[in-house]
C-alpha cells in the first residue's frame, strides 16, 4: 500500500488539525505516516495543503499526485483537483458531477453536520477527520481515541462534542461511499517515531550541551528558539534579539564566556550575520549557526522551501579561515548532525553551519524510535590549573590553542577582531604574526577535513548514472532510483551531508553524473567541478519552491 492524501483549503480553516489528528491515528493503527505542508505567505485566506503518505513501509519522500484528495472549499477543490489521480477519491462539501470512471465524489457537509451534531461551526473539522477516516478504511475506535486524548485537558464537554460531531461525518462517509472507493485497513502492531528535523534539533542540540540560543524570528528557523522558549528542560537560556547581527553576536559572546552556544536563521539574516561569522573566525570561538532555507533572493518566498544557500554558507564572511558546514536530511540525521556540530565547533574553535530548509522544518516522518549518542563528547575548554602561563592564541602544531573561557581559573583571556599577536594583542607585524596566524587558521582547516565523514553510497557498484544529492532531496533520490531500475536503468546515488570542508574523495570514473538539487544553478555541481574535478555532466534543479519528489527526478532523467 502506498496512499497519498490531500488536505486542502484556505489558511485558517484548520486543515493542519485534521491532517494531524488523521496521521496520529495511522500510527495509532500501525502504519507509518510522512506528512508535508505547502502554504502561502499569509494569515488568513489563499490555497494551502497538508499531504499525508500512508503505506506498509516507511516511504519518507514527497509525492505531489493523490489518491483521495480532502477539499474544504470549493476553490481549493478546484485548484487542487489537477493532483488527483484519475482512480481517487474527492471529499468536499460541494463535490460537483460524479464520474462514470472517477475521480469518485463524496459530499459531506461540513458545518451543518458539525451545527447538528457538536453544537457549533467550529467542529466542521472533526466531521472532516471522521469523514476521511472512513474513507481510508479506519475504524472510528482509533478516532475516537485520538480524539479524546487532544482535547481531554479542555473539559468532558469538548471531547463529547468533538466526537458526535466526528462520528456525524464517519457515519455519512460509510453511508454514502462508492463502493470502488472503500478500503479495509487491518490494525497492525508496529510503532514509529513521528518528527521533523526542527522537532528534533532543540534535543539534539541540548543533549550536546547547548545551554544558550540568541534568534530573531525568520522563518523558516523560528520553531528552534521558539522550541528552547518553550521548554524549560532543554536547559538553555534563549534570547529573542532585536535582529540577527545582535543575535549571533549574543551567541559569540556566550561562548567566549565557556557555554556552548547557537543561533538560528534564515537566509536574509544570514546575510546579516557574515560579518560576525568573519569575527567567530578570527577570534576563533565556537558557535553553531542554524541556516534554515528558503527561497530567495531577498524575502523571495518565505514559506517555500529551496537549497539556494550552499554556496553562501561555505563562503560567507570575509578573510579567509575555517568552518564546516553540514545538511541532515531526515529527523534522524539531524540529530547526529547537530552534536556533531557542537562538538567540532568546540574543539577546532570555529563556526559550524547546519543547514536545513523548509522542508526539513514541516515535514514530520516516520521512522525507528529517535537515538541519542550514548556518549557526548564533553567540552573542549583547557585546564587552567594545567597551564604555567595561558597564551590564547599560542601557536600549535595543530593550529589549534588552549582556549579558556572569560574569568576561568583567573586567567586573563584577552581576544581581538583585530589580527593579533598569541597574547590576542593588536598587531601590524606584517614579517612574522600575520604569516604565522594565516598559517595557524589554515592548519585547523587542513586538519579539520580530516575528519570530515565521506557522502553514503547507494546502489553505485553497478551504476552508469549516478544521481549526486545533499540534504533534504535523498529520500526523494532514494525512491527516484528505485523506479529507475524497475525499468532496468541502472542508476546510484552519492548522497552529501558533511559538505565542507569537501573529503578527498575520487568517484568511480565509469559512470555518468548528475546533480539533484533544490536550485536552479547547481551549486553542488559548481562545488564538486571546482573542488575535486568530478565529472559532473548536469544538474536536476528546482527553484519553485516545492520539494523535489521522485516522479520530478524520473521525469527529468538524462
């Protein structure tokens, strides 16, 4: 099984409750759920929809036709019947003329049945989310269930009127069903974890010590800060600053004074941010820096998703000195990532990047209960009691100086924009100190690379074509390369989470390839010609801003 379902309707109608509670009770019956949203740029009206992928097996990729398609309005009907496969399924209030062939139409009235039966409009959701439970072959048990448990902290009123109102639109669906259009769904008894990567990075980032985020709103990044606002247990202070210069600067001095330390963006307040990444670099102070995607230039589509960024992220900031820069691509990745993060921004003294996108951030998926590392590496601040005299930024064979925090052990920490002596004194020895820091910065960088973790490999022993990704595309890729080769094609994947510093890596020289990428100039192709001399043939790019799903691969395939 393999089903896809559209919620559709204006901003503020509430298709995100129900696409919440109908994937709660997938899981709840034991199957695995991917759930995405694609919105306008508003509060209050325009086209929106929540996509629900359902199956037997944990299928983690978008898919943009549908098999029952969920419209609130007859304008959203409308707009998204294009997506409906010729076999599916429309609900809606205003169905229009039935088809000898399909799409097959149920009416359910939302608000009237939702008056009649909870007692006021705003239960037409809970009639909508029996009504497509019903369809889906659900039985209202589980509903019921779901039902009961989000609203029982708002009284026993609530609950009863929400499932009246729900067992209203489940009964009427049942009723009035085609029969070509009924499912059963035998309850199983597996059970998966259900997140985005934003739900699990906070954790993530918390587990590794992060004990304090300086943010300013921009989305798609928000929902980090809002996350460490929220919860007191993550243990971290968050500061909501007046803009982003003053946020990341807020973040640097936090670690200068021993806490490890974050911030959290979005393109146009990365952009603010370049020059203080510059500062992480000379003063050499660690920071993770969270660059939630969105496509631009400038405001560009603020609640669309992109991977135009990648280019920006390894260059930003001016001078030349280390940083790394990585992109999860699922909930699981992110959070390995993001102790991975803090602990080489800690110890190699630099800022690291985490690269997300608007995907990243909404889509919720289903997957093996989430896994923290047994292990945190602890803090990388030196001993003071070990050192005779404390030089900040004495000069190492690695490139890498004992660092100790403001006030730590009675030290004098002295640190400077400026070029600096060891002592971190202002200089303009133009014979000595500055050849000798440049070289300091760039053996942290040579080093740093070492430890940089190869891309994953899938499928390439016997591939021609390989399909080069990074970030959010590779369960798209994943699913593109199996219809591939179900049609005999014998195409791989390389897939990049660890971007920069790039691994010396030499690719099997037999095959063809091709990126896949959210951008429309391939900046991953553009990285691998230059940095290592691939052979990178063409790039797949999509700049509309919607995620790159498998059909959009294999309809583009060279």
């Amino acid at each position: 099984m393999d089903r896809s379902i559209f919620l559709a309707g204006a901003a503020g109608e509430g298709i995100q409750t129900i696409g919440d509670v109908v994937a709660r009770c997938f899981l709840s019956h034991g199957y695995p759920v991917f759930a995405t949203q694609e919105y306008e740029s508003r509060i209050r009206g325009g086209r929106s929809s929540v996509r629900l992928r359902v199956g037997d097996v944990p299928r983690n990729a978008p898919r943009s036709d549908a098999d029952v398609l969920l419209a609130i309005n007859p304008d959203a009907q409308a707009h998204y019947l294009g997506a409906l496969r010729p076999d599916g399924l429309v609900i809606s209030p205003d169905p229009g003329e039935p088809g000898p062939q399909g799409p097959y139409r149920l009416e359910i009235p939302f608000v009237p049945l939702a008056t009649a039966h909870g007692g006021e409009e705003l239960y037409a959701n809970s009639v909508a989310a029996g009504a497509l439970c019903a369809a889906a072959g659900l039985p209202f048990a589980i509903l019921e269930a779901v039902l009961s448990a989000s609203f029982a902290k708002r009284g026993d009123d609530i609950v009863r009127a929400n499932l009246a109102a729900a067992r209203a639109g489940f009964d009427l669906a049942a009723n009035r069903l085609p029969e070509q259009a009924r499912h059963s769904l035998p309850r199983r008894e597996e059970r998966y974890a259900f997140a985005s990567a934003h739900e699990t990075i906070p954790i993530a980032a918390a587990a590794a010590g992060c004990r304090f985020i300086a943010a300013y709103p921009m989305s798609p990044s928000t929902g980090i800060i809002t996350a460490f606002a929220r919860d007191p247990d993550l243990g971290a202070f968050a500061e909501q600053a007046e803009d982003e210069i003053a946020a990341i600067h807020m973040a640097l001095g936090a670690s200068a004074a021993g806490a490890r330390a974050m911030t959290a963006t979005s393109g146009g307040g990365f952009a603010l941010m370049a020059e203080a990444i510059s500062l992480a670099g000379m003063i050499e102070t660690p920071i993770v820096i969270l660059l939630a995607q969105r496509p631009g230039p400038a405001t560009g589509l603020p609640t669309r998703t992109a991977q135009e960024d990648l280019s920006f992220a390894i260059r930003a900031g001016h001078g030349e000195f280390p940083r790394a820069v990585f992109a999860p691509s699922d909930p699981q990745e992110a959070i390995d990532l993001a102790i991975r993060a803090f602990d080489l921004a800690d110890r190699y003294q630099l800022p690291v990047i985490l690269m997300t996108d608007q995907f990243l951030a909404d889509a919720r998926f289903s997957l093996p209960p989430f896994a923290l590392p047994e292990e945190i590496p602890p803090a990388a601040l030196a001993d003071p009691a070990g050192l005779e005299a404390y030089v900040r930024y004495a000069l190492t064979e690695s490139g890498i100086s004992p660092r100790l925090a403001f006030g730590q052990g009675g030290r004098i920490v002295c640190i400077d924009s400026d070029e600096h002596t060891p002592e971190g004194h202002i200089t303009e020895d133009l014979a000595r100190v500055r050849p000798a820091a440049v070289k300091k910065r760039l053996e942290k960088a040579r080093r740093l690379r070492r430890e940089i973790r190869p891309p994953a490999f899938d499928r390439t022993e016997d591939a021609t074509l390989i399909l080069v990704g990074w970030g959010s595309t590779r369960t798209a890729i994943s699913e593109a390369i199996d219809r591939l080769r179900a049609d005999g094609r014998a195409v791989g994947s390389i897939h990049f989470a660890e971007l920069w510093p790039l691994p010396e890596l030499d690719p099997p020289r037999r095959a063809e390839y091709w990126t896949i990428e959210g951008n429309a100039t391939g900046q991953l192709a553009s990285l691998l010609r230059g940095e290592l001399g691939w052979p990178i043939a063409g790039t797949i790019g999509r700049s509309d801003g919607l995620p790159i799903d498998a059909r959009f691969v294999v309809e583009r395939m060279p």
